[in-house]
C-alpha cells in the first residue's frame, strides 16, 4: 500500500443533501450515524482486504470519501495504483451533471464565476470557484471546489472524467483539463491561432484525448469571423498532432452556443440564423451542414447527446397553424441526414414550464438516459428519464440562488478517481511520438 497523504483535502463539501418528494421539494440532509446490522464491525473486519476494495470501488464518489474517514488505509486507496487499477474496471458508470454559476451576458458562451468586467484576482480571491454535481438518481447535488484553478478560465466542455477549462482572454487559448474528484489539473499546449470566444469540442477515451477549437477567429484587433478550425490529438500509440490539423468552416456559420456535442468519432454544434446544425468528422477533418427539422420554427434549440446518439432538443412555435406549442425531442438518424422525433413534452406540463420560461429560453444537457433543461432566471430545472418516460421536476440547487444574473449552465459529467490518460500529455516532451495529421 502507497504511504498515507494526509495533505490531501476532501474535494467534496460535507452538507450533502437529498430530497423527498413528499415534502415539496426541501433539502433535507442526510442522517449516516445510525446504526445498522449490516456494518458490523466484527463482520467487516473479517473480510479479506481484496473483497474489500471491491465492495468500495462500486461506492459512489460521496460516500468513497466519507469511507476514506474510517482508517489511515481507507485513506490512502485513492494513492493506491492496485485499487484504481480495479475502480476502472469494476466501477459502474454514472449519468451525472455537473452546473456552473453563469453569469447572463450578452455572449451565451461566457462563463463567468461571479466576474464581470473586474478583475480575475478578485474573483479568485472574494469567491471560491465551485460547481454543483447533480446525481439524476438520487435527485441529490453536491459541491465540488476547484481551488487550485487559476484565475482567467471558463468552464468549456467535459469528457471522461475531466472538465475542460478555456482561458478568457482574446489571443491564443489556454485549455486546461481538470479531474475536480481528486483535483489534478493538467494543460494543454496553447492554440495556433487568436481567438475571442471558440466553440470547444472535447473527446476522452481511456487511450486519447480530442479537442477542437473552432470559430471567432481574431481578424484584427476590433473583429472576429468564423473561419477556421484547429485539432489536438493524442492517443496511446504513439500518435499526437498539437493543433497541427486545421480546417476552413462552412461559409456563413455561427457558433452561438460555444459548445460541441461528441457522437461517434463526430462533433456536432449548433449553427444560427438560419436554423442548421454543423458536424465536423475528426478523422476526415471536414465539415458539412445538416438541415434542422421544422427549422422555421423552432426557438432555443439545444444539441445533447444520449447513449451513442446525437438529439435535438427545441421548443417548437407554429402560430399561424393550428398547432399546439411544445418541446420537442428529434434524433438524427443512422444516414446522418434525417430526424426522427422521439419524444415530445406532455401538453399540461408544457404550460407550466412555458409560463416559468417566458419566451427567455432555456438549457439542455444530456447524459445517458437523462436530459436536464434549466430555465434562466430560475431555480427550476425539468429531468426527463428517456427510459421510463418520465417527467419530473428537479429540488432547486441548495449552494445556489437564482435570480436574473446567476444561472446554472452545465455538462454531462461522469466522476472518475482516477483518467490516467491525462499522463500522455506529461510525456509528449520524453517520448518520440509520430506526428499525426488529418
């Protein structure tokens, strides 16, 4: 067993907290001092240490760190390369989300942090960075702190365990990947190119990483046009190419949502005025338009991507038909040109959520078999189980008031103990990779 780090803070805040339906949506917390048949010591003690650390690899990451309270062994399991080795292999995936203070500017992509127009240091220093991880099973949120962040980065994109974050400042960008469950932070080579706000795709697989950063090239000091595409790639044989892989975007395209969704080796984004939907092939390094359904009439719509395949989420307004208003769920197809609706919002709840949002839009995310949209100006938030067809609102965040300036913008997070991935980058100056191009 590796040396016990008692250095090491907790990543998580100890007010964890659940709720019950029947009590309308209060935070209650949670009571784990009582007693019960089934910790008893003398049946625990006994069980060999292998046993052991399976039964807590399958824990949840709270109660993994509240286990780690027990013993100075218990403790050092997250320093433990036997114990991590086994956690990838046995522990089971988790749909989470994880949210974001966003302030409402007129950019839809800037995340702030409670920092507007001041300075990044007294951001870093009057407000802790944090985000909310929200567990769609338990309908529970957490705090997670991201302390050792530097001041100056924005919350981008997610993938794999780790959280993207993008340097604000117009100029090259910075892009650091950060695991928030055991708080590694791990950077990117800057971009080639000068940017102001990109859109960032993010692809992790237990063997590479992908990133793309697309749009608002800086074509003087006054004016950004959507032109180009640059690539990072990495992967365990062998392979890199440090935004060696450039591409010209489709001509009259606008990246409003600054966000890409990663569906099979593809990245798809938004594209505004008119309504479509660019996708762009990692591997072919090309991009292509793909007509929206009912894009004359859809308002707010939001890309998310859900066991393997590519939705787009829309409130749909036909007013001079004879056609409901409601939100629609389409999915794109196999050919990769036609959309099926898949779902669609139930009409009663329509008009409550309708009512809530008022015409200011609203925020999709997706993981797995759930789907979140957040309402701006709001603490309510709609989760919708795409396996049981169920519709349900979410207990507002406890850490979080909401009001017109703070929203919760968010990404489809998956907490891991451990993205050993991340120990490619390290060795990009050691190892001799083959350049890759695309």
């Amino acid at each position: 067993m590796e040396a016990f780090h008692p250095s090491i803070t907790f990543p998580f805040s100890y007010t964890f907290t659940t709720t019950s339906s029947g009590h309308g949506g209060i935070a209650e917390n949670i009571n784990t001092s009582s007693p019960s048949p089934w910790m008893d010591s003398r049946i625990w003690s006994k069980l060999p240490h292998r046993l052991l650390d399976r039964v807590i690899a399958f824990l949840p990451p709270p109660a993994f760190f509240r286990a780690r309270c027990v013993c100075k062994r218990c403790y050092a399991l997250l320093f433990s390369n036997t114990f991590l080795e086994l956690y990838l292999q046995v522990s089971p995936r988790r749909h989470w989300f994880l949210f974001f203070k966003h302030k409402r500017l007129k950019s839809s992509y800037i995340y702030r942090n409670n920092n507007i127009g001041g300075s990044h240091g007294d951001n870093r220093a009057g407000t802790n960075c944090e985000g909310y991880l929200f567990d769609p099973y338990e309908l529970a949120w957490y705090r997670l702190s991201f302390a050792l962040l530097p001041s100056g980065f924005s919350p981008a994109s997610s993938s794999g365990g780790l959280i993207c974050w993008v340097s604000d400042e117009a100029g090259p960008k910075t892009l650091i990947l950060c695991n928030p469950i055991v708080g590694s932070l791990t950077q990117l080579p800057p971009t080639l190119r000068s940017r102001l706000f990109p859109s960032i795709g993010l692809s992790v697989s237990p063997s590479s990483i992908d990133v793309t950063v697309a749009g608002d090239d800086l074509i003087s000091p006054y004016a950004v046009k959507n032109l180009t595409a640059e690539s990072f790639h990495i992967d365990g044989g062998g392979f890199f190419s440090l935004w060696g892989t450039n591409s010209s975007l489709p001509r009259l395209c606008s990246f409003e949502s600054g966000q890409m969704v990663h569906v099979q080796g593809k990245f798809y984004c938004m594209n505004y005025s008119p309504f479509s939907v660019l996708a762009y092939d990692v591997a072919g390094n090309n991009w292509w338009k793909i007509k929206a359904p009912m894009r004359r009439f859809l308002r707010s719509p939001s890309l998310v991507e859900s066991r393997g395949k590519l939705l787009l989420v829309a409130a749909v307004e036909k007013s001079k038909l004879n056609v409901p208003k409601s939100l629609r769920l389409w999915g794109l197809q196999a050919c990769g040109t036609t959309w099926i609706e898949m779902e669609r919002m139930p009409q009663q709840l329509y008009v409550q959520f309708a009512e809530l949002e008022n015409g200011n839009g609203f925020h999709c995310v997706s993981h797995g078999e759930f789907l979140t949209i957040m309402i701006p100006g709001s603490d309510k938030a709609l989760l919708f189980d795409m396996c049981r067809k169920r519709w349900q609102w979410i207990p507002p965040c406890p850490y979080v008031h909401a009001g017109i300036d703070d929203d919760l913008h968010g990404f489809a997070y998956e907490p891991q103990l451990a993205t050993p991935v991340t120990g490619l980058l390290d060795q990009l100056t050691t190892i001799p990779y083959q350049p890759f191009t695309g």
